[in-house]
C-alpha cells in the first residue's frame, strides 16, 4: 500500500503539467470566470480537454494482477484479473466543477466508457464512478458557487468521489472477495492521492491567475504613473516639446528599446535606439498602417527601416497605436521592441491601454483650449458692452464749447480720443495695468468734470507700488460712472468721488465711494450677481464687472457692495498684486 501511494504521488506531476496547459487555455479562463456563460463551443472544447484529462490519468496509474502484488508501471490493455490505481477521477471531478452539469457528465461518459473498454474485473464498476463523479461534482458546484475557491472543499470532493468508487467496486464488481481485496490495497491512496491531485489542480490554476492578475495590476499602476506624469505636458497639445517629455517618460517606465510619437506627417519625437537616425531612416507609417489606425486599431509590425552602428541594437518590431482627439486619429504612439517575441499580450494590452489614457488627455487638453477660447470671447463681449448715451452726451457738449470755449471743446475732445481708444484697446486684451485702468478713468472723469464743472469733488489714495499689477480692462471705469450716472442722478451739487488703490501684500484692493442717493437692502442682495427686469437701472454694468473678475481671477476677486440709502455707495474688490505680461 505505501510503495503505491508513493508511486502515485510521485506520478502528480502529470496534474502539475495539464493545470499549466489549461492557464493557456482561452475557453479555460472563460469557464472559471464565468462558468455559467459558456458558449456551446467553449463547452465541447472543455469536453475534449477534461475528457483527456481524465483517459490521460487513467494510462498513468499502476496497474496490478489480483493473484500478485507485483504492480505494472505501464499498460494499454487489461486482463480480466487485472485492476488500475489511476488519476481518472480527477479530471471528471474537476470537469463537473468548473464546467457544471454537460460538461461534468460529458467528460464522465467519455473517460468512464473508456475505462470499461480497457477491461479488467473493475470496468464497469470503475466507468459507472466516473460518470458519478461528474454528477456528483456537479451538483456540488450548483449548490455551492464558492466550491470552485476553496481548497480544502476541493480536495475533500475529489476524496468522496475516489471514495464511491472504491464502493462501486466492492458492490459491482465480481467476484465479490478478489474487489474486497482489492480496495484494501488501494483504497487509501487512491483516495489520497486523487484528493491531492484535485487540490493541487485548483492552487496551481490559482497561483497563475494571481500572478497574471498581479502583473495586470503592476502594468495598470504603471500606466497610470506614466499618465500622471504625462498631463503636465499633454495640456499644451500635440508639439515637439510635449511628444519629446512624454517619449522620454514611456521610455524611462517602460524600458521598451525605443518610443516615438508623430502627428499625421510628420515624426515629434524620437527617444531610445536609434533616436539619432529617426529623422532620416524612420517612415511615417504606410497606407496599410493608416488605414488600420483609422479603425482604431493596434498594429504590432516588423520596422526594417532603423539601423544601428552598433551590433546588438537593431530594432525587429513596433507596436503603433493610435492618439484620438474627439473620435478623429491626431497621430501615433510607437514603441519599439527588439524582437516581436518580446511583445506579449499582456505588454500589448497594458500599451492599449496607455494610449487610451493619453489620447484622453489629449482630448482634455483639446476642450480646456476650447472653453479658454469661449471663455475669453465671452469676456471680449462684455467688454464691448458699453451704454453709447455717453458718447451722444459727450459729442453734444462738445457741440456746445466749440463756439463758447473752443480750448475746452478741444481738451474734451483730446479725453474723449484717449478714452474711446481704451475702450477699442480692451476688445483686443485680457488684462492690462492698474495705471492704464486709472488713466482711463481720469479722462472719464475729465470728459464729466467739463460737461458738469463745479459739480465734483475727486480725491485719490493711490499705492504707487500696485499701479503695475493687472486688472481686465474697463473694470474700474464703469464703477466709477455707475457712481456719476446713477449715485449723482438727482444732485446739482457736492458729489463727493474717492477712489482708492492700497497695497496689502499679495492681493491690491481697489474701492470706489461716492456720497450718492445710494439704495435699499433689498437691490444689495441682486446687484452685480444678475440682471434686473426693469428697463431702467439694470445693474448690467456691476454685473458684467463681477463677471469677469470671477472668470479671471475667481469668487474671491467679486464685488463687495455697501449702501444706504441717501448715504452714499461703496463698491470694493481685490484682485491677486501679480505683474504678468500682456
């Protein structure tokens, strides 16, 4: 009994090399995922294989005479006195578990109704087991899903399928003391054996399916590292600049002999072997190629056309990959291998995957360009929207002066130059100098001060030290004429203007204050956030204020509005001190 348990346990490695070959099976890893989504082709191929299986353990178990303990190692046929110690059990039991109830009998009607044509007194009891141990297996799995992950389950299952076999013999076969016998010598270590056998079926298939799902998620972190990495510079679109700092980090991740990036006609960027000659001896891809990467699809290719000087660094395959912005090719990912035998499904699968996460960055890169563009034309369009009654208000009393005080009438006109100037100047530019902004103002104010003179008072508290910090054009002017149109509407005389520029560190705050009619509680809470119904007082100027200073410099930078009524009016924002070029 000992000396063929040890026979047999010597002969698992038969089990170590089929659990291997199953890995590679593509229906194999279907079935274990999912079991019960098997196709009717999947399912006759894992009939095939585990029937195999099962005729495969049974030539390699030991065969033995009932009158004899001598054991034949090898076999093909038996006589009628002759009984197998085998693996049979093992491939049906596995057969009905992972492949369920077609695929477990199936496999037990071929293998079983082989070990019957074999021969031998046990035959038919044997073949009868086997197909019971699909059944039974079967079953098993149906009851309880969790079967097919737990080691112990497996090995106690293949142990009670060897074990009703051992008392199929003892019922079925004859005659009735030779089967007794018979199942004295090698009952324990089929029994153990076959338990062993299914056993280490299930944690060889499992350790491959770790290992493979543990390098498919080292492969993902790496993609996403390199995605990462990658955005910083992907931002700015499809250039030399971004392709050569994203080529150098797939290169540097990757390891690959060499990675390139082109646009529809012509090469980015070169980095690994062979970068010096890519200008020269590296061809945009062919029309097959193209034609291929316009369906989205992965080509793996010889590339004869990059040479060395040097022996060992000649480059045998790529792998091209498509970069798409909106669904539209925008160009390629190459990477470069040595020999196509380096190329995997598991390194093509991980590279499908990086172009993807960079053609989505691209594409990010893409809209971001796309909403800055709106968003400056936006600003454009409030910029422009400026009241002409003070142009019309301005030219009649320019009409007035011209025969009365021909100077002024000339001063008046010179302000009005500069500030229409301003005004056409800010269509064409996001931000420019607090002291241009100020100097706007001044000839705002010198145009009022002549058509309503002795009316204001304008005092100034100016930091010196912020008048070069940035502001979007036509910010403070129309603050400062809200104050003058709307604060000084109904008064003839002692308006009273203070506008302020401090210097608090990192932010300039700019404030406007007027002694004006003022207004309720109830206009603080709208004015500047939306537009008014009424046809008069609107508030269409703070608001398109308060509008671009949050799209320009964020909440933080909104209009903070104080009034009373007959009390006068403050309107305070603050703005980042930065000097930025126009």
């Amino acid at each position: 009994m000992f000396e063929l348990l040890l026979i047999m346990l010597e002969r698992l490695g038969l089990i170590v090399m089929l659990a291997f070959i199953a890995t590679r099976l593509h229906f194999f890893k279907d079935m274990l995922i999912y079991p019960t989504q098997l196709s009717q082709r999947q399912q006759m191929k894992a009939i095939l294989f585990f029937s195999v299986f099962g005729i495969i353990g049974t030539y390699s178990g030991v065969a033995f005479g009932s009158h004899n303990s001598e054991l034949v190692v090898y076999f093909t046929e038996l006589s009628e006195e002759e009984a197998i110690a085998n693996f049979r059990v093992i491939g049906v039991v596995l057969a009905g578990l992972f492949g369920g109830y077609k695929v477990g009998i199936a496999s037990g009607l071929i293998a079983g109704g082989h070990r019957m044509l074999l021969g031998g007194f046990t035959g038919f009891a044997c073949g009868i087991a086997t197909i019971f141990a699909g059944v039974i297996s079967a079953y098993y799995a149906k009851r309880n899903p969790k079967a097919t992950s737990q080691p112990r389950t497996i090995f106690l299952l293949g142990a009670f399928a060897e074990t009703t076999q051992m008392a199929l013999i003892v019922i079925l076969a004859h005659p009735t003391t030779l089967a007794i016998e018979l199942v004295k010598v090698i009952g324990v270590p089929m029994i153990v054996a076959n338990g062993i056998g299914c056993m280490l079926f299930f944690l060889i298939i499992r350790n491959v399916q770790h290992t493979e799902q543990k390098l498919g998620a080292l492969q993902a972190q790496k993609s996403l590292r390199i995605a990462k990495q990658t955005l910083a510079f992907l931002k700015d679109g499809l250039n030399h600049h971004s392709s050569a700092e994203v080529c150098t980090i797939i290169y540097n991740e990757l390891k690959v002999a060499g990675v390139a990036m082109t646009d529809h006609h012509k090469i980015l960027a070169h980095i690994g072997l062979a970068s010096d000659h890519h200008k020269a001896n590296l061809p945009i891809q062919t029309q097959i190629t193209w034609e291929a990467i316009r369906r989205k699809e992965m080509v793996i290719a010889n590339d004869k056309s990059i040479h060395c000087n040097e022996s060992n660094c000649p480059l045998g395959a790529a792998v091209i990959a498509p970069l798409f912005i909106r669904n539209e090719v925008a160009g390629t990912l190459k990477f470069y291998f040595h020999s196509e035998k380096e190329i995997t499904p598991l390194e093509t699968e991980m590279l499908a995957g990086l172009t993807n996460l960079l053609s989505s960055q691209l594409e990010l890169a893409e809209a971001d360009r796309s909403y800055q563009l709106a968003k400056e034309a936006e600003i454009n369009a409030l910029q422009a929207q400026i009241s002409p009654h003070f142009l019309f208000n301005t030219l009649n009393t320019v009409i007035s002066l011209i025969r009365m005080n021909p100077n002024k009438a000339r001063q008046m006109l010179h302000h009005l130059s500069l500030f229409l100037r301003q005004n056409v100047t800010s269509t064409t530019t996001n931000l420019h100098s607090i002291e241009d902004e100020l100097n706007h103002v001044k000839s705002y104010l010198s145009i009022e001060e002549t058509r309503f003179e002795d009316r204001f008072t304008i005092t100034y508290d100016i930091d010196s030290s912020c008048l070069l910090t940035k502001i979007p054009p036509l910010t403070l002017q129309p603050i400062v004429e809200n104050s003058v149109k709307h604060g000084f509407k109904d008064k003839e005389g002692d308006c009273y203007l203070r506008i302020s520029i401090k210097d608090q560190g990192k932010t300039v705050q700019l404030t406007v204050s007027d002694n004006g009619k003022g207004f309720a509680m109830i206009e603080k809470n709208w004015l500047g956030k939306k537009i008014a119904e009424e046809t008069t007082g609107t508030g269409i100027g703070l608001f398109n204020i308060n509008k671009r200073l949050q799209m320009q410099f964020g909440e933080k930078a909104s209009l903070q509005i104080n009034s009373d009524v007959h009390q006068g009016t403050t309107i305070a924002f603050t703005i980042p001190k930065k000097k930025e070029r126009d």
